[in-house]
C-alpha cells in the first residue's frame, strides 16, 4: 500500500505541547483543503473519549479529529492505557478494555499490540493527502527504545518525517533539544527534519544565538518559534496543566473566596492522585463569571458556592486519599452548613458520594472489598468487569432540559429506597438525569434547612451543553443570591483556528511542504 505523506511531532519531554501543536496542524492543513488525519499509536492518560460507536479513545486525539473537522475513531489512537496504580494500567486496544498490566507484562504484549498498531494505521491512512502523528514523552529515552511501539519507529512504519518541539517556558529548551537530538539513533536524527521552540514569551530578538548555536550542533534548522498563546481554551490531555495551575481560571493560590468579584462564583475542584477525564471543567475555565480552582486540603476549601468531586480511575484508592487528607469530615461540613456549598460528583466521584463501593471481582481492590464510602447520597455502588461506554442523550427530571452526555465506567449504582441512608446524611435520592432507555443514572438530594444540594451522575460532558450550563449555574446563582447569567458559546474550534494562525504565522510552513512533498503554494 502507498501511505501518504506523514508528519509526527516528538517532544524533548511530557508537557511540551505535542497534543497540541499536532492539533493545530491538523486545523492549518485541514482549511487549506487536505484530507488530513490523526494519528498516536499509544496514549497514556486519564482523559478519554467516547466515540459514537461507543468505544474509548485518548482525549487529545479527539479534539484533533475535531480540527480535521472529522468523527473520532479508534483506529486514531489504537491503544489507550489509562495508569490505576503506580505499577499498572488498564489496557484499551482498538476502543476496548483487553485487560489490567504491570509494567514488565504489558511490555512482553507490546509486539502483538505493534502489528495491531500498523494495521490500525494503514487503514486510517488510505486515501488521505496528510497523516499528522503524535509521539509520547521523549524518543531520547535510550531504556525504553527496545519496547518503543510510538515514537520513532512508529513514524519510520508510516515513513513520517518528524519534527521535535521544546518547551521554554519551563527553561533548558536548548540543552533538551540538543540531549535529544544526541542520544537519537544515526537513523532517527535523519528523519528529523527540524527543531520548533513552542510556549516562548518575551523579546524573541534575544533568541537567535542561541538558535544558531543549536542549529550548528545538531545539524538541524529551526523551523520556528511559537509563541504562548492566551486564553487557548482547548481540552487538556491529562490533569498536568491543572496541577500546575497554569489553566485555571484567575488561579488561586491557597484557600476561599480571596479576589472574588462580585456575582463571580467560586467552583472549587477536588484533587485525587486518579484523576479521569477533567475535561468536563473546560467550558467552566471558559465560562464568564465562574472561577474554578483546584483544592488539594480541607484548609483550602474555604466557603465556595459548588464543589465538584470528579471522575477518577481508581476510585476506591482515591477515596482513602481524600479521607486520609480529611477531606471527607470538610465535605460534610460543608453539606451540614446553612448556606453551604452545593456538591457535585460526576462519576467516579459519585460513587465515593455514595454508602459504599463494592468491588466483587477485585478490579481495584481485592475481590470481595467493600469500601466505605462519604455517605453524602444514598447510593450503593458495585464494580462489575463490563465497562459502560456510550454517547447519549439525557434528559434532566429537576431543571427539564435535555442534555448531551457520555459515560465510561465499570460501577453499577443503585439508590438505597428506604428513608434513611446506611449512616449517611438521610433522605430519599431524587433521579436527577435519565438515559434513552429510561434508566436513571444521575441523583441529586435537595435537603433543604439552607444546605446546599447534593448532586451525583455519571454523564460526563454536562457543561459542554450551553443551555443546561446556563441553567444549572443560574440555578446556584439565585441560591447565592447572585445575578443570573446568559447563555454562553462554549466550542474548542474558535481556540483551535487561533491555534493554527499562531502556527502559521511562525512556522516555516514553505519548508514543511516541501520536505513532506507538498505544494509550497498551500501556504502562499
């Protein structure tokens, strides 16, 4: 088979803006009219995706099938391993769970998984003008190489030219570039066809000495310098950004409402060492009038209006991790306050809301664990091995709006009927939002007496719904006494077009044709 022409973008490190650069690329080739598509043959992270058909997928190769301006497929991202402890991961293969590996198990099954890779590959690329591939972490590290399924011999399998991206903004870009391109193989180094600076802020006139010296070094040309782009409002891979506090909204370092305006409302998200598809912030980092921060300690909480508990992989562990940290006595501090917060836990972080999360077949915990759970909801939950993955409609019972949403979990909850929960705060859980089916798989539980609602569901991207958003956050607005607030356009392609100017305005994309065979003249 004849493959088209192929560009991977490596990195000097994680973090370094591969995701996202490969997804400007894909935009920038897109609008001029090529059938473009992406391509990562192994993810590792947290935030995933939920394809049409109902199979799982990395995030990142999601939204850079948005800027194609195409569906997300599997083949797009042929495995997926999503970390549940320090030593194994969840293995998903072509959209599926194939099962939980060590370190040294998965690296014996990665020769099986490679020929799944290409064949996955080869019919992505059938009859596309462009092939935009993403590596992983490094391809400098030299322990890994003999295993390597992603970087460097991924794009020799699809005969890509590659170029690698380094980060300034975290200082030492030239030595990484320069340790990079030297611990490459003679046979890698020939296949890259440049060096790209990304995150760069400041007097770009200081730079070219040293661009010079790394260019005479290496023996490669820069092909640009991309500088930090503002307010690029666009899905996060993984919960790194978050972490670093570099995403959040007017971030906050420490506790409460300090630098609030007035009508802005405090979100407060919940840290947990899994934490799982933290995408469903997106539209509230966007939105005008909220301010999210993340709270890792009680003493950080102070007094916000919404407190999300979100999804997380490995639900039990992250529960004796908040519960440890104390996280669990402030949580129930806040529901038994007058003029508390409202709390709301999607997924994973309704199920630690619930009375307990029972773990039969041992698939976090060992079979048979039954743990604990916050007693914030009358909700029992049990861990069963076939994966819930779809896309679907919701209708909300308490705001009467329909919504979009997706689900990825193992957990089977129910909601306790009697009139008091085992322990918990008391109460009857109200059905919040609905499936097609008529199945229930949201609750909430307004307890009145001034507290503050508790709400839990397993429908992730309920904010991307412009509508409901509006609706559920001027619902806590009238609560708060907090003047409402209109309807919103929350969409990633007006950050996605600004990203592709960005790049074409500082990339050398004349030079990229020709090395990848291109009319230079799609960038005249």
């Amino acid at each position: 088979m004849r493959l088209p022409p192929a560009i991977m973008v490596l990195g000097t490190s994680s973090d370094a803006g591969k995701s996202l650069l490969a997804a400007g690329l894909c935009r920038l080739f897109a609008r001029r009219g090529l059938n473009v598509a992406p391509f990562k043959s192994q993810n590792m992270a947290l935030n995933s995706a939920v394809t049409d058909e109902g199979k799982e997928m990395g995030r990142a190769q999601a939204l850079q099938a948005r800027a194609c301006g195409l569906r997300p497929d599997v083949r797009m991202n042929p495995v997926l391993l999503k970390p549940q402890s320090q030593a194994g991961s969840q293995v998903i293969v072509m959209g599926e769970a194939r099962g939980h590996y060590r370190v040294r198990e998965y690296e014996r099954l990665k020769p099986v998984l490679f020929r799944e890779v290409c064949e996955a590959y080869a019919s992505l690329a059938r009859g596309r003008d462009l092939m935009i591939l993403e590596g992983a972490g490094s391809p400098a590290e030299i322990n890994l190489r003999a295993a390597d399924i992603v970087n460097s011999r991924m794009a020799r399998e699809a005969r890509a030219r590659m170029i690698v991206v380094g980060d300034i903004d975290r200082g030492g870009v030239f030595a990484s570039l320069t340790g990079t391109l030297a611990l490459m193989e003679k046979w890698e180094q020939d296949m890259v066809d440049g060096l790209v600076i990304n995150k760069f802020r400041g007097d770009a006139s200081l730079l070219p000495p040293a661009l010079d010296a790394v260019a005479a070094l290496t023996g490669k040309p820069f092909l640009g310098v991309v500088p930090w782009v503002d307010d690029l409002l666009l899905p996060e891979e993984d919960s790194v950004s978050y972490r670093a506090g570099r995403i959040l909204r007017r971030e906050a370092a420490g506790a409460d409402d300090a630098g609030l305006r007035e009508d802005e409302l405090d979100v407060a998200l919940i840290d947990v060492p899994y934490l799982s598809n933290l995408s469903d912030m997106d539209p509230l980092l966007a939105e005008p009038g909220v301010r999210v921060r993340m709270v890792t300690r009680p003493e950080e909480l102070g007094r916000p209006d919404l407190i999300v508990l979100p999804g997380s992989k490995s639900t039990a562990s992250d529960l004796r991790a908040l519960r440890k940290r104390g996280m669990e006595e402030a949580l129930h501090g806040e529901a038994g306050r007058e003029g508390g917060a409202d709390i709301l836990g999607i997924c994973g972080g309704m199920q630690m809301m619930g009375e307990h999360i029972a773990d039969p077949d041992g698939l976090e915990d060992g079979p048979g664990h039954v743990e604990k759970g916050f007693g914030l909801l009358p909700l029992v939950t049990a861990l069963v091995g076939e994966k819930v993955l779809r896309r679907a409609g919701a209708v909300d019972e308490v705001l009467g709006l329909p919504l979009s949403v997706y689900e990825i979990h193992h957990g089977r909850t129910e909601v306790l009927v009697s009139d008091s929960a085992e322990g918990g705060k008391g109460g009857c859980a109200r059905t919040w939002t609905r499936a097609p089916d008529g199945g229930a798989h949201g609750w909430m539980l307004e307890q009145g007496g001034g507290r503050g609602t508790i709400w839990g569901t397993y429908g992730h991207g309920l904010f991307d719904d412009d509508a409901w958003r509006c609706a559920f956050l001027n619902r806590l607005r009238r609560r708060r006494g907090k003047s409402e607030g209109t309807v919103t356009m929350w969409s990633p392609d007006a950050s996605l077009d600004r990203l592709a100017d960005a790049l074409e305005k500082n990339l050398d994309m004349g030079r990229m044709c020709a090395r990848l065979s291109l009319p230079r003249s799609l960038f005249l």
